[in-house]
C-alpha cells in the first residue's frame, strides 16, 4: 500500500489523477483506487478533479499513527512537563544538523511553552510533517 502523504497537496489547488500519480510517485490506477475510497473529495460533476484541501483531509483521517515516539512522530519530549507534547500551534522549525541525514527540530511545548527539541531523520521528514499536519519552517538540509 503507498503512502499518500497529505503534506504534499495544497489546499486551494484542483489536482487531475495524473498530477496526483506525479505528485505522490504511484500510478494513476493506484491514485483511482485511492479516490474511490474517497468519492468526496471529488468536485460534483467532473470526475476526477479533486480539491486539495477536501482529499488532505480525507488522507489525513485515514492515517493510523505508526511508531508512537519515532521520529517520523510529530511530538516532542517535554522536560518540564515530563510527558510527551505537541509542538504548540503546530509550528516547527528545522535545522540541518548532519546535513543529508539528520535535522534538528525545535518547537514550543504546547502546554508550558518551554523549548522542546529533537533529531529526526531525513528520510522520516514526509511522515513527521504527515504526522504534524503542516509543514516544517526552515531548512532539513537535505
Ligand atoms: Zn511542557
């Protein structure tokens, strides 16, 4: 099974089923087979034009969280608190830390709003920004 990765798509944009095979890397049967699984994401009467922001959100209710404290897992350890936290509005910043492996990810705890910090992977940057539900500010150094 592919992994739509829903950080990928803007909200405003109408994407065909050929841009959303480019844009995701899966062939366009996979992408009918995805969209039939979501007939709402569709604009009435013209099939197989789909609203970003309509499919983002259906990608997004269908995502099983996967490796809860990975680092493709969008929370942050939070010292004062003691607890796992979500980075407060949402908003994280990346700095290249070994550049083209890992990056440093920074945000505010959303409970104490102390700083709160973590190295992530490259390579599990579309799950992390998957898992955030936007994109990270700044740059991963890849
Ligand atoms: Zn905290």
């Amino acid at each position: 099974m592919p992994r739509f990765n829903p950080a990928l798509l803007k909200n405003a944009m109408p994407y065909t089923v050929e841009d959303l095979s480019r844009i995701f890397d899966v062939s366009e049967p996979s992408i009918r087979r995805l969209l039939k699984k979501h007939p709402s994401t569709m604009i009435d009467g013209s099939p197989h034009i789909v609203i970003g922001r309509a499919l983002k959100r259906a990608l997004k209710a269908n995502q099983k969280p996967r490796n809860r404290g990975a680092s493709g897992d969008a929370s942050f350890f939070c010292g004062s608190c003691k607890a796992k936290v979500r980075p407060a509005e949402q908003v994280v910043e990346a700095q290249p830390h070994c550049p083209g492996v890992t990056a440093r990810l920074s945000a505010m705890c959303e409970h104490c709003e102390g700083s709160v910090s973590k190295f992530v992977s490259l390579k599990d940057r579309g799950a992390f920004e998957a898992s955030l539900g936007e994109a990270t500010i700044g740059e991963w150094g890849d």
